[in-house]
C-alpha cells in the first residue's frame, strides 16, 4: 500500500498480492480436515455394506406363518436383541412387556 501511495505502483498491482495471499488462506485452513477423508471413506464403505446386507426375513415376502386372528394386543417376553452391526453391546436383556388393543407404546433410550 505504501508504494501504491508513493506512486511506484498502481492500486491492482497492491491489492494482486493481498488477494492472493488471502486466497491461499482458505486452502490451507482446509488442510486440517484432511485427515477425516480417512475416516470418512471408511465410514461411507461401511454404511453401503450394511445398506447392501441382504436380511435374514424377507419383510416383502408371503412366506412364514400368519395368525388365524388378530385381537391388537402385543406381547413379549424374555427379547433379548442386539443389531447385527454391534453384537456385544446387547440392546433389549430380558424385557418383557404387554400391550393391549389400542394402545400406543414409545420405547425409548440412549442411541
């Protein structure tokens, strides 16, 4: 800028540089992120994989067993469950529970 107000160079030839300098900043900063591209690609690989696991029931199918009658009440006893993608940090020990007919239900936990 001094030399911009002297006169030895015009206002394009002091800004060019601040521009770029300014410019390149952006990138640089950017370079801290890098390191997650790692993660991130393992992540995306994952979460295809367990979008491409084929179920062991069929939720579309006409296959298994269906009830002569159905009153609306639920119950289950002694569900023991964990997702296939965390085996050993098992979701449901034991829970049993009885639902009856038009009622609404909401379980809840930590994710």
């Amino acid at each position: 800028v001094w030399l911009a107000n002297e006169g030895y160079i015009g206002f394009t030839e002091a800004m060019g540089p601040l521009f770029v300098i300014t410019g390149a900043m952006v990138p640089l900063m950017k370079m801290g992120a890098l390191a997650d591209i790692g993660n991130a690609t393992r992540s995306t690989i994952r979460l295809f994989e367990m979008l491409d696991r084929v179920p062991a029931i069929d939720s579309s199918g006409n296959q298994g067993l269906t009830p002569a009658a159905c009153r609306g009440e639920i119950e289950v006893q002694n569900v023991v469950f964990a997702y296939p993608t965390a085996p050993d940090h098992m979701i449901c020990k034991g829970l049993s529970l009885s639902i009856p007919a038009g009622k609404t239900m909401a379980l809840c936990g930590g994710s």
